[in-house]
C-alpha cells in the first residue's frame, strides 16, 4: 500500500449518487481531515432511484444530484462531477472508458476508490449492474486506458491531457477484502451524509442501526475490539 503521506489525490468512481456514502463515507471523512484532495465521479445521475411515487420521474436526476453534493459538503469533498448516464443502463462501453480515462488524466490521483467488478454473493445488494458495470469500466480506465498516451487519442490531440498511470486502486463491496479503516470516530459524519440522500434513506426504519452492524461485522473480521466500526476495500498495486 502507499504511504498515506505520498496520497495528495484521491479520485471515487461509483455508479450512482450515494454509493460512495454507503461504502466508503468513513474513510473519505478521513482522507479529507488529513488535507487528501478528493473528487467524485458519478456515472449516473441516479435517475432511476427515489422511493417516492409522487415525484416527477424527470425532477430525480437534479434532486440525487443535489442530494450528491450536500453529502459531499458535510466529508468536505466539493468536486463532484456528473457524467450523465442513465441509471440501470450502464454498459462498459468505449465512450465511458473514455470519459473516466479523461477525469483520471484531469485529476492525476495517486489512488482510486471504485466499485468492485466481481458479483458479490454473499452481499448481492452490493453488486447492482451498474456497480458492476462502474467498476469494471473504471478498472479498464486505470489500466490500460489513461496511462497509454495513444489510447482515446483525442484526448491528448484536442483536450489536451497528457497520460497518467494510477498507482493504486481501491474496491469496495468486494468479497475478498484485504484492508480494513477503523472509522468509529467518523460514524456521525458518516450517518449525516447518508442522511443527505433524502430521497434515498429518509423512508428506510434505523438507519443507523442497519450501518452500525454492518460495520460492526466488518470490524470484527478485520480483528479490532469489541466496539469499533470498520469500512473494508480490496487493495490492488496498480502502478
């Protein structure tokens, strides 16, 4: 892994709005408190969520957008990009490969966070299509797309943007987990930006309840003490 003092940028890939919040809020609460610049990359627009029938279906894509930027206000994070695509849609397709390759190349980040592109059995609610479909392309991104200057050549030839090779990647929602970040002291922060995706979370019974044994699980795996909450990701070297 690399030393957290040579991480200065931190891009998240995820498929929809809140993805990050549910995976990984902890963990981003504290890169931010350590000075790590961190920016989102939303794939979708989350447009095919919402859980409330009397609202225009064409008013969700603005409401989980702004929903999206509050729960980044409250980590810290405020570049927050949207790519646009429809929600249950996602395919791995040329054009996104591009599109993430071109927000790698404009960020330079020393690590990704994105979603894993392996189903996971033993939490399918983790491996929704789009997730999978996020991360695989995302994974394409890394390696071998923004780090090969010929690839997507009108990146470079039109916009500008010079290749750049990611060190290091992280996945949430993966079976196989190898690294743990103990995030008790940043359960609030956490609980309060899913709290932002109103749209999302405000019909769900004990929100907090369902995230502390969630997380309470994954510490007891990573072997903390009794009491602690933990966040879990797949480490990959990808330098």
């Amino acid at each position: 892994m690399l030393d957290e003092e040579a991480v200065e940028r931190v891009l998240v890939i995820t498929a929809h709005p809140d993805d990050v919040d549910f995976g990984a809020a902890g963990t981003v609460a504290g890169w931010v408190e350590t000075g790590i610049a961190v920016t989102y990359c939303i794939v979708t627009d989350g447009d095919a969520g919402g859980a409330d029938p009397t609202v225009p279906r064409g008013d969700i894509a603005g409401i989980r957008q702004a929903e999206q930027r509050a729960a980044g206000a409250v980590l810290g994070v405020r570049d927050i990009r949207f790519l646009g695509y429809r929600d249950g849609e996602l395919t791995v397709s040329h054009d996104l490969r591009r599109d993430l390759s071109r927000v790698i190349r404009q960020v330079r980040p020393q690590r990704v966070l994105t979603q894993s592109p392996d189903r996971n059995w033993q939490r399918i609610y983790a491996s929704h299509p789009d997730h999978l479909a996020a991360g695989e392309a995302a994974i394409f991104a890394i390696y071998p797309d923004a780090r090969n200057p010929f690839a997507h050549p009108a990146l470079l030839q039109d916009e500008g943007l010079v290749d750049w090779a990611v060190p290091e990647v992280w996945v949430m929602g993966s079976s196989t987990p190898n690294h743990y970040v103990d995030v008790t002291d940043k359960f609030d922060l956490k609980i309060a930006a899913l709290e932002a995706h109103t749209s999302q979370t405000a019909h769900m019974d004990d929100l907090a309840g369902r995230i502390t044994g969630w997380l309470t699980m994954q510490a007891a795996e990573a072997g903390l003490p009794e009491g602690r909450l933990a966040e879990a990701f797949m480490v990959v070297d990808t330098a």
